[in-house]
C-alpha cells in the first residue's frame, strides 16, 4: 500500500502530475457545457469578469433619484429666474462574494486504473464523478441565487424523526436526491438553532423528511426553517431577499430610495394566472421597467398557466400576440413592458413567483465555478488525502448575486395551486 500512495503523494511524477494533466485536458474548457439546464439561474446570469471588480469589494453606481433643478417660466418672461439645482440621488453599492466549496474523493486504485488507459480511460473512469459534483454545485449555487438568506423551506409541523414542510414553501428540486443531506432548523429569527440533522428520506407526495433517528426533532415548531448546514449565516443575498428586503443591501438603505425596494404582489391565495401576471409587472413598469422580462414559477403553477392560456386562446382575443408550442419550455406573451416570458422552475417554491428583468442581475465575485486551486502554481487539482488512500477533488466558487434596480421586479406571493 505504501508504494501505491507514494505514485501520488507528489504532483510532478507520474502520478497526481498526470492525472492533472489528464483532468485538464479532458475538462478544464467545458465546463459550462457539463451543467445541466434545470439550472436556469446559473446558466442566464452571466459571471463579471474580475478585471472589472476592482478591489475587494464589487461596486457599482446606481440612480436612485431624478434631478429636480427644473425651472417652469410664464411665456411672458424673458429674463426669468432659474430654481436651484437640486441634484438626483446616486449612490455606489457594493457586494462582496462568498465562498462555496464541494470535496470528492477519488480512490488510489480508480486513479490508477484511469490514468493508465490515456485520455479516453480518465474520462471514462471520472466523468461520473465530474457531473455529479458539477450537478451538486450548481444545484446549491441555483438555490441560493432564488432563496440565499431566505432559507430552504418552512415548517408546516414536525414528528419525532420527521418533519413537513409547508405547501408554500415546497419546491421539488431542492430536496430530490436530498438524502444524506445535513440540515440545521432554527426558529424563523435564525436565532435559535432547534437541531442539526441528516436527511434519511423524502417523500415527494407528502413533502415529508425523515431525519435520522439519533437526532430528535421533538424541538421544532412550525414557522421554524430548514437550512442546508454551514448556510446561514454565509451565503449571500438572492433574489427573493433582494426583491423583498426593506432595508440595507448592498450598502444603500432601500426604506429611504422607492427604487431600491422590489415590488411584491398577491396571487390571493389562488392560481397564479396571465391577468395576475400583467398587473404584476405593472408594479416593476411604475418604477422604470420597459424591457423584456422572464416569470419564473413553480412546476405546479406552470400546469395552471397552461390550462389558463389554453381559455384564453379560445375565449378572449385581448392577449394577441400569444405564442405557445405544444411542448415548449416557456411562453411567450406581450405585455405593458414588451415581452414576457414565463418558464417554470423545479427550484421555485409553490407559493411563490418572479418576475425579473433579468439585465440588473449579475454574478460578481473572484472566482466563478472552477476545480483549480487558488494560490497554486499551475494546474494543481487533486490532492492527497491525509488518513485514506485516495485523492481529493475540490469545486469552488467565490461569489455574490447582485441586482443595480430591485425596484424592476416583482415578487408574486400567495399563490396557491390548482394543478
């Protein structure tokens, strides 16, 4: 066992050095191709490159008010009298990214087998390995860019070793494939943590949790929150704080700027329909939005849509021009702001709905989705596991979600679902 940990105990033998050499030929270019498309966010929301983030801190001038020094003169006047300037209100905000970090494992002898056979034996031997992490990133990164701070569901009541989560607050995506997961539920302040836990089971019909059994969930009440473990605390804004927040973000106070406070509107605890959907980006029109926009909703809202523009279609010629194809990804309809389209999300909760104009967010930070090591010469990606045979493999981001006019979208609460 000792001569086979010494072929990868240093990278420039032919060992770690080949299997780095390996990696990034078979992936270091492609890895925007291997993330899949049920991450929408990540793949719309382009990454600001770093040459322009000065500093450690993101900033970004914002309007946030019009110039006021306008003179009104009677047509009689000749030499009249100018008001004051009154300046308009700009101001910088900055954002800072935060750190993500996923570790795998590769084992010495799956590293060996791999890089014996070339290029084609190490994509073989890795590649399930490299979209799963990429898969498992993502995911997180998608959720937080939707609910970071926020949380990833609320609890509607809690057994001994199992816990439901509220209609409301239910998205599928989160929690498929949640197994093993370790959670943290603190009380809805975020000051209280009532458990930290590890996901056995989910049952997707129920939205149930079965925690493992030496942890006793006998502590949590409903209106308690379920946070992935680490999270709170350290991730950074997304776009359901960003949309509802009320006070300081990113640096600018939005209860004294109406254009630095997204908008919300109420389904009325019904199914979210085309009109809702047009009154609701009234409420972004009204503080400057006059470009395209996406809605993004749940799967189950998305079923109740559909059935609403099929009535539509055949009772009301009003919503011309509408464009829907039999098995579409999105529709595509005109409103008050131009076009919107609506595509559904298995990472948006059922109560909820976005509309976003989708050119004031971007992601910023020092580093977007990348498996190299920072502080490295070259290109070093595994690393030698100190107590098990084996090679670690790390996939990190350091970044933030920022939006320079909050007030051109709109958060849809209340939304409960027919479909």
């Amino acid at each position: 066992m000792s001569q086979t940990a010494n072929t990868f105990s240093t990278p420039d033998n032919n060992g770690v050095g080949n299997l780095n050499g390996l990696f990034k030929e078979t992936y270091a270019d492609k890895l925007k191709e291997l993330i899949p498309d049920g991450v929408k966010l990540m793949n719309m929301i382009k990454f600001m490159p770093k040459d322009k983030q000065p500093g450690n801190l993101y900033n970004q001038p914002v309007i946030l008010g019009a110039e006021h020094g306008v003179t009104f003169a009677s047509s009689e006047e000749d030499a009249f009298n100018l008001m004051p300037p009154v300046a308009g209100a700009i101001k910088n905000a900055t954002v800072r990214g935060n750190p993500i970090l996923l570790r795998s494992v590769l084992g010495y002898t799956a590293a060996s087998r791999a890089q014996q056979g070339g290029k084609q034996a190490f994509m073989d031997g890795t590649k399930y390995l490299v979209a799963n992490m990429l898969r498992s990133i993502t995911k997180a990164l998608e959720i937080e860019l939707l609910y970071g701070q926020v949380g990833y569901g609320v609890v509607a009541s809690s057994l001994t070793t199992a816990v439901t989560i509220q209609t409301a607050e239910w998205a599928p995506g989160i929690w498929a494939g949640s197994q093993q997961m370790p959670i943290e539920i603190r009380n809805a302040a975020g000051s209280t943590v009532r458990g930290q836990f590890n996901i056995v089971s989910v049952d997707m019909d129920t939205r149930v949790l079965t925690l493992n059994a030496d942890a006793a969930a006998a502590g949590v009440v409903n209106t308690d929150i379920i946070w992935h473990k680490s999270a709170f605390g350290n991730e950074f804004a997304g776009i359901h704080k960003i949309v509802t927040n009320t006070g300081t973000i990113f640096g600018i106070d939005a209860s004294q700027y109406a254009l630095w406070r997204g908008n919300t509107y109420s389904a009325g605890s019904a199914a979210l329909t085309f009109a809702k959907l047009q009154k609701s980006v009234s409420r972004g029109v009204e503080k400057g939005l006059d470009s395209k926009v996406l809605v993004l909703c749940s799967v189950r809202a998305w079923a109740d849509l559909l059935t609403d523009q099929a009535a539509l279609r055949q009772f009301d010629q009003s919503y011309s021009p509408t464009e829907v194809k039999n098995g579409a990804k999105s529709i595509m309809f005109y409103s008050q702001n131009g076009d919107m389209e609506v595509q559904p999300s298995i990472y948006v909760k059922e109560g909820f709905a976005y509309v976003l104009d989708m050119e004031t967010f971007s992601r910023v930070g020092s580093s977007d989705v990348t498996f190299k090591r920072p502080g490295l010469q070259g290109d070093t990606f595994f690393r030698d596991l100190t107590d098990a045979a084996g090679l670690e493999l790390r996939l990190w981001s350091d970044q933030a979600l920022f939006c320079d006019a909050p007030g051109r979208n709109t958060l849809i609460s209340l939304i409960v679902n027919v479909a």
